[in-house]
C-alpha cells in the first residue's frame, strides 16, 4: 500500500463521522488499521444516509408485499404490475441538506438522482412529484431558498424532459434551518424487462459509465448524515452540481442498451458514489470486485484514490456488461457522446480491492462492508398524549366567512400555482390531470389506462401524535389517489427526521413507522421503496416529523377520472365521512385562533376503506361529476377549492344543530369526500350509503357565483380565487 | 405527408411531435438524427422540435444549428420545402440564420408552463389554413427563452411582409403587455420566413392536440399542414 496517504488518528476517524466503537469494529472486521482510502470506503458505507444503521431494525417491520408487486425495497426503485405486461418502477428520495446549502443545485442533483434510480431499473422515467417544506415564510432565507429549489426542480426536470406534475410545498419555522426536498420519480417499464444490481459470474467486465469523475460532493452522504450548526454553509464544497443534458444523454443511452440485451446488471452511482455501487453489484450477486481507478475518467488530474472512491459527481453508472455485448454497448454510448471504461472485474473472491496508479489502495470483505454495518436499537421514547380540544372550547374569533377568505389565502392552503407553473407538466402529451388536484393523472403510453399519483403527509400531526399522523399520511395518499377514481396500488416513503440518537426523535421515528404499517397493512397498500433522512437538525432544534408518501394507483380508463371541480349549477353536493367536527390540529385553529395545539384528528382505518371504496365506485359508474378528498381547512375549504377550480358556486345549508358550526366547516375529521352528482340521482345515491353503512349526507347545491352559507355572509367566487391565486406570487415579490 | 423530426442530443419533444403528426397525418414520422447529412427522400415536412438540445448551453439552439443536418434543412428549405421549428426548434431555427431575431430570456426571468391563448394573424399560410384569421387559439407554453426580439427594421418587414403569423393574446383576443407571457417584441409568437416556408413558434401546438389534453386547439396547425400537402400532391 502507499505510504504517502494520511496517517489513522483518533481526530481523522471522528472527522469521517465514526464512532470510536464504529472504528473499534472495523479493526476487528479487517485485522488491522485501515488505509485511508479504507477508512473514506468505510465512512461511506456505514454512514446514516447509507446504511440506515438507526433505521434499519425498524423498516424491517413494514409491510412489502401485494400480488402486484414485482420488487420491494432494497433495490434502487420499487416496481409493481400495472397489467398487461407493463411495470410502474418508482421511488422517493430527500435531498435536503445539500438544497439548504445551495438550493438550485441541491434541487437539481435531488431530482436528478431520483430519476437514475427510475432508469436504472430499465424504465423510462413518464413523471416527478416532489415534497418541499421551507421554514416561515418570515424567515429571512425562505423566499431564497424557495426561489433556488423551485428553479432547481424545474431547471433539472424541464431539460431531462419529464413532466413535473404533482407535489406538496409547505412552510414552518421548524423548518427554518433545514428545509426539505423529496423528489419522487415514476417511470415505465416492461414487466418482463426490470434490471437490478446483483452482478452474475466472474470475471465480467465491469464497465463505467456517463460524465467523468471530479471532485465534487465528497463526503456528501455523510454530511447528510449530520446535524447543521452555523458554519455548515463552508460545507457547500460537498454539494453535488446537475447536469440534465447528461443525464438525458445517459438515459437515451441506457434504455438502447438494455433493449440491445447488453446488460447483465446496473447500479447508479449515487451517494457515495464508486464504492457504494461496486459494493453492491458485488455483494448482492456474491462476487468480489476489482476495480482499476486509473481507468476510471476523471474531470482534472491528479485525483487520489480516496477521492476517485467517495466522489458523487453526478450523472454516473456501474455496469456488468454481457461479454460478448461489449463493443456494440460501447458504440452505443460513443454514439451518446458519453465516456465508457472498463474499470474492473469480477471476481471469485469476495473482496472488494481498489487499485491505483499500481498500489493496492484497499481490500476488503466486500459482504461484511455492507452487511456487518452498524446496527443500532436506539433507544426511543414516545411523548406523552395530547389532549383532545373540544370543539365547543373553541370561540370563533371571526365569522365563517371571513374566515375562509382568510383561510384560503394562508402559506399553507393558498395555490402553489407560483411554483408549478415553473416545471413543465404537459410534456409528453400524457397529462390528463395537470398539478392542483388531488392527484395526478397521467395516461399510460396511449391508454386506457391512467396512472394517480401523489405526495402526501401533515407534519404536525405527526408531531403531535406520531403514531396517527404515520397513518393518517398513508391514508391520506390513498385518498388522494381515491379522489380522482384510481385504485391505490402501493408506496414508496420518504422518511425525515431530527437527530435520532435524541430518544424523543427517535420516539417520533418509532411512532411514525408504526402507523405506517397499520394504514399499509389495512388498506393493502404496501410500501416498495423509501429513503430516510435523519440529523435533520439545526443547532439542536428538530424539524416537525414529516415521512413523505408517495403513492401510485391504477386507472383502468383514464377517460373516467374525476376532477374537484365543479362541473355544473344545479348539482347535489354530498358529504361523505362521517363529520364530528375535530379542531386539534386543524389549520383553523392554528392560522384563525392562532393555537398549535391539541391531538391530531384520529384515523379510523376501516372508515377510509369503507368511504374511499364507494367514492371510486361513484366514480368509476360516472355518478360523481366532481370529488375532492377533505384534508387541510375542513370541509368548507375543499367546498371552496371545488369553486374556486370551476367559477361555480354553492348554496349550502347551515351547519346540522347537533354540530359546533366552526368546526364542523373547519374541523380536520379523516376518511371524508365531498362529491357532487345530478340533482335527480342524489336520492338514490344516498339510500345506497345508507344501505353501505357509510354517513353521507347532501350539504347543497352548485351554482350561482358564490359560496353561500344559509344564514351567513356570502362569499363570492372571484374573490376567494383571487385571495387564493394572490398570496404565493406576493410573498415572492416581497409584498406578503 | 410526409415528415422527418430532426433528434439532437437533449431535445425532448419528439415524441410529442411525432405523435401528434400522426395523428393528423396517419403517417410514421422519420426520425432522423443530428449526425445526418441528408433527408428522408420525399420528405414533404422537416421539424425542429422542443427541448434543450445540448443542454442549451452556450446559447439555447446555437449548438444544434451548426450540426450536420442542418445544412440538410437548409438546402431543403432553400428549395421550397415546409420546415417547422417549435421551441427549442425555433431558437434553432433563428441561430442557423434561416429565421430572423432571437429568442432572449422571459422578461419575468423564469421558466413558464401554462395554457397561452395565440390570435392567428392570417390563415392563408401552410401553417395556419387549418384556421381562420383572428382566430383565438389556447395552447401551452413550456420556456424559459421565448422573449422574441429583433431590430426595429427587421420587426418592421416581418409586420409589413405579414410574416407575423402567432401573437399572444388575452382569451378575448386582445393583444397587450399582460397576455405577452414573455416579454416579446409585438408580442411575437411565431413568425415565418421571407418565402413563408419556414415557420417558428415558441408554443406548443404538439400538447394540444387529445382531448386528453384538455383542449384540441393545436390540431388545426396539423390539419393546415396535411391539407396543403394533399392539395399540393
């Protein structure tokens, strides 16, 4: 080995993120000190972000499998049946320290990576969400950083050509020194032609692939594996920079050779780049790997071995090349304009040895880097119980209609038009429902079938009642899916939290998962792929718990989605979901009675089934003319979105008497849907509830140019439109 | 009809164009890659679709314009031939001088996707006979480059010439500052050359052309063009 690398001290071991026990293992693992080289191979793999060592014990407990699903966790994305040969493959990745450093580019590199994961697996990436959660819109660095990533999800996805069509943007001060970005990538593929990582036989040339090596992102995993302090802006060296038009160039590229059957497995060079991704090619199919750096491209000279190993440049692949294939998959990319090299053999060995410049620069037992990681039962604590606000304690500071003049044109409930309207959502021709919905809709290939997608979760009620708020996320995404007819097929989970070696956020983690898995678990939903992302922290201060979901569901004609606008005068507006009017938690009475306060409104999972099963049945027959799903504000505030989307209005009546009326507009009650249908069928449709056992009740009627409250002040549509449409761009332009 | 859809490296609509021309044409397209140096035989249409063809670094479409086939399109263009450019296609088009002006960065400096409504100046053109003069069309937008601008002599021929054939326009078809979603001289989406054989429209006809879509108004531009060939066969 070479002399000239840095010596081992205990400072460099813990400036790599090991722990003095984490390093006592690794002694034990190899027998003897690590080369430098060893130690950077070493902090990669068994950082949080790549190793999952807090995590780990705990997703173990989700529930994986459906008929439908072809791959599960573990791979780079999960993939599911859709029918009729074809493959949903999708994922959900969090980027959110590099984008709190350098917003554009940690954006772009987020989606960028998140869409590799997609095409690595064989598919041709149709569609992006995205999740971003920014701090007070007060903060002196928020409009910043919303400005840097929305251009930077925009700049990475309109270039790679990908529509942009759904998502969620949310602020919070917890959010003010670590924002959040989750990217979600979904993409197409045949059923019959997934690609995974696992190398099969020896001596295959393992070939590079896409832009050259630099020395960008070194480290980048483990600094995502790191709470923030003041000074972590001097970490912006370790933020990645984005390049669509290579990766364009890389999918193009991919996708003809795997068509040419040239690939034997494919691995994405993500975190953690050339190691994490020989690593596991090699360990999954139970081969060793020698890798030769000198062949491996690079950007500038004189790169060393440790920082060939642990660079993250971005838009790279690791392939096992069918022998015989080679020249044709070279010509390929040569034809792409891309850099190919065989940097490396399989081997027999087990080993993963790193050559350079003639020097063994590492050697290890290539299972053991991945498999013998550690794993911690942290220890986890849940908080005490939030007392239940009873809705009748509530005094309403204002009337209902002001209110939801108010309510609409919050941060939280206003439209993200501001946002979507900078990623393209139409490219390709297949979106059938564009960004503001429920969910997505977007055509398969020319049809019929549709896929629903969404992005989900409410962090504070996961805050406060992490065991709740993990399920009422899950069902949130399913309701979502629900709303517009889609059968809600499966998830992929982005899971962000503070620091967990404090047992509260672990106490957090814990709770979330566990809800999670029941709301998987009961609406047979299950999760096939996910990301986590703890240390989200700064200077001691958590984020509020926010596991992400992204869900994908079934349309088997697209033609037959539906939409929550209002689609004609003189309609029935039916409620559906039983309605007791719950306030802890809700919107109104943080943003209308200024209290962050109370239990989160509980889920009853059953419900959701039971409710969601008959909306999609009213769909799919073509009773339901409109349909949104009741989450964020309440009842009245999905009356108002449904107006706002169509320029229809509604005569409602007064609130039942057995009800408070703020909180029965207002109140944040689960498994509810608002949907319309024709005047004429709505006796019919609500003797079949009755006969379903679901509550459902008819609440008005559409029309007019207002939204109007038997009893109360009416509304008009045109200005609940403009309160919605206008607070986003003001704040942008520094006037809100 | 017949047509050929040019493929540069990072251009990302093609097959939205490809699809959309079959559909109004029942045709296959060609596609027909960067590096040629020659056209499909009997190519009746040759179009430069959106995207961002070498990334549009550099300058958007300055890279594409110098690639082989562009001196194919010239000579077919030269010829008579129709040549469409959409987008990314239209920046090509002006930086390999076969359009005059250029495509500067939105004036509110962002990237823009949304329905657009587009007043036809005139339909007696291949491009716009599938409409009728004054006509008020929606169609989508998706740039962040589409600022049209020119000098004033040029602005002034291509008014005095008609060769203005795309404005931008409020749904009632006026034509203001506030319906010029980009900041464009006269409000300029799509302007033809000299001959009128050559067309360039920062729009997107190609995304509205399904019900699917939520609007059928790009198919006309389709129609127009598949109707001037039958006539012309």
């Amino acid at each position: 080995m070479r002399s000239n690398e840095p010596k081992i001290t205990p400072e460099l071991v813990a400036s790599h993120g090991l722990k003095p026990d984490e390093y006592e293992r690794i002694l034990k693992l190899i027998g003897r000190e690590p080369t430098f080289t060893e130690l950077g191979i070493f902090s990669a793999m068994w950082n949080e972000h790549c190793s999952y060592k807090s995590s780990r014990i705990h997703l173990r407990g989700l529930p994986t499998k459906a008929p439908w699903v072809i791959q599960g966790p573990g791979e780079n994305a999960g993939v599911i049946d859709i029918g009729d040969g074809h493959a949903v493959v999708f994922k959900m990745e969090s980027h959110n320290h590099p984008s709190y450093i350098e917003p554009y580019q940690g954006a772009t590199t987020g989606v960028g990576g998140i869409l590799r994961d997609v095409f690595t697996m064989g598919a041709r990436p149709i569609a992006c969400l995205n999740a971003l959660s920014f701090g007070a819109p007060e903060h002196p660095k928020t409009r910043h950083l919303v400005s840097g990533v929305v251009a930077g999800v925009g700049g990475y996805g309109n270039s790679f050509g990908v529509p942009t069509v759904g998502g969620q943007v949310r602020f919070h001060t917890r959010y003010d020194g670590n924002i959040l970005v989750n990217a979600m990538a979904v993409g197409l593929a045949s059923a019959d032609k997934i690609f995974y990582a696992a190398a099969s036989g020896v001596n295959m040339p393992i070939v590079y692939l896409g832009s050259k090596t630099g020395r960008d992102g070194i480290h980048g995993a483990s600094m995502a594996s790191a709470e923030f302090d003041d000074d972590s802006a001097e970490k912006r060296p370790t933020v990645q920079v984005g390049d669509p038009f290579a990766e364009k160039l890389l999918l193009e590229a991919c996708l003809e050779i795997m068509a040419a059957d040239c690939v034997i497995a494919i691995q994405d060079m993500g975190a953690a780049g050339l190691t994490c991704s020989a690593v596991e090619m090699g360990a999954k199919g139970d081969l060793g790997v020698d890798l030769n750096l000198d062949a491996v491209p690079t950007r500038e000279t004189g790169m060393s071995a440790y920082e060939m190993m642990l660079s993250e440049s971005q838009e790279r692949m690791l392939m096992v090349l069918k022998p015989e294939k080679e020249k044709e998959a070279e010509a390929i990319f040569r034809k792409w304009g891309l850099d190919f090299a065989v940097v490396g053999y399989t081997t027999p060995s087990k080993r993963f040895r790193v050559k350079h410049g003639g020097d063994v620069m590492a050697d290890l037992p290539i299972k053991e880097l991945g498999d013998e990681a550690p794993l911690y039962d942290r220890p986890h604590v849940a908080q005490p119980a939030r007392a239940v606000i009873a809705a009748r304690e509530v005094e309403p500071p204002i009337g209902l209609a002001e209110a939801l003049q108010k309510l609409i044109a919050t941060p939280e409930l206003c439209s993200k038009r501001w946002v979507w309207e900078q990623y393209d959502h139409v490219i390709l021709g297949n979106t059938v429902q564009r960004p503001g919905g429920d969910a997505a809709v977007v055509r398969v290939e020319d049809g019929p079938k549709g896929l629903a997608l969404t992005v989900d979760v409410t962090p504070r009620y996961c805050e406060a009642d992490p065991y709740q708020g993990g399920m009422q996320a899950v069902a949130e995404a399913w309701r979502n899916i629900t709303a517009v007819g889609g059968r809600p097929l499966a998830i992929t989970d982005n899971l962000n939290f503070g620091n967990p070696e404090r047992p509260e956020i672990m106490g957090q983690f814990v709770g979330c998962l566990k809800g999670i898995s029941e709301a998987c678990r009961v609406l047979d939903f299950p999760v096939v792929s996910g990301n986590v992302s703890l240390y989200n922290e700064t200077n001691g201060r958590g984020i509020l718990p926010t596991p992400s979901i992204g869900g994908v569901g079934v349309l088997d004609d697209f033609t037959k989605s539906a939409s929550l606008a209002f689609k004609a005068g003189g309609e029935a507006i039916l409620l559906i979901g039983e309605t007791q009017g719950w306030l802890g938690q809700s919107v109104y009475l943080r943003d209308i009675c200024g209290r962050e306060e109370g239990a989160p409104p509980p889920v009853d999972l059953a419900a959701e089934k039971r409710n969601g099963d008959v909306v999609r049945g009213m769909i799919r027959a073509g009773t339901a003319t409109a349909a949104h799903d009741i989450s964020d504000g309440g009842l009245l505030v999905a009356l108002a979105e449904m107006a706002i989307a169509s320029g229809i209005g509604a005569q409602l009546l007064a609130a039942p008497a057995s009800t408070v009326p703020h909180a029965f507009w207002f109140g944040e009650d689960q498994a509810r849907y608002v949907v319309t249908v024709p005047a004429e069928q709505a006796g019919l449709v609500l003797a079949k509830m009755k006969g379903a056992g679901v509550h459902c009740s008819r609440i008005g009627t559409t029309g007019g140019d207002a939204i109007a409250i038997a009893g109360e002040d009416a509304l008009s549509v045109a200005s609940l439109k403009d309160g919605f449409e206008s607070w986003f761009p003001a704040y942008m332009a520094g006037k809100a | 009809m017949k047509s050929a859809v040019l493929v540069f490296p990072g251009i990302n609509r093609e097959r939205d164009m490809a699809r959309a021309l079959k559909l109004a044409s029942g045709n296959e397209t060609a596609m027909v890659w960067h590096a040629e140096t020659s056209l499909p035989g009997g190519t009746d249409l040759v179009v430069v679709p959106g995207g961002f063809s070498y990334g549009d670094y550099l300058r958007c479409g300055a890279i594409a314009a110098r690639s082989p086939v562009m001196d194919a399109v010239r000579d077919f263009a030269a010829k008579g031939g129709l040549v469409l450019g959409v987008c990314n296609g239209f920046q090509i088009l002006c930086e390999a001088g076969l359009l005059p002006g250029v495509l500067m960065r939105n004036a509110r400096l962002k990237f823009i996707c949304k329905d657009v409504h587009l007043r036809i100046e005139r339909s007696d053109t291949p491009f716009t006979r599938g409409y009728n003069a004054g006509q008020v069309i929606r169609v989508p937008v998706a740039h962040g480059e589409g600022n049209y601008e020119a000098d004033e002599e040029t602005l002034k021929r291509l008014e005095g010439e008609g060769r203005v054939l795309y404005r931008y326009c409020s749904a009632d078809g006026v034509v203001d500052e506030h319906a010029n979603i980009n900041g464009a001289a006269h409000s300029i989406a799509g302007i033809v050359s000299e001959r009128g054989n050559v067309l360039g429209m920062m729009p997107h006809p190609e995304n509205h052309v399904e019900d699917i879509m939520g609007c059928t108004d790009g198919r006309g531009l389709f129609a127009g063009l598949v109707a001037h060939m039958d006539r012309a066969a």
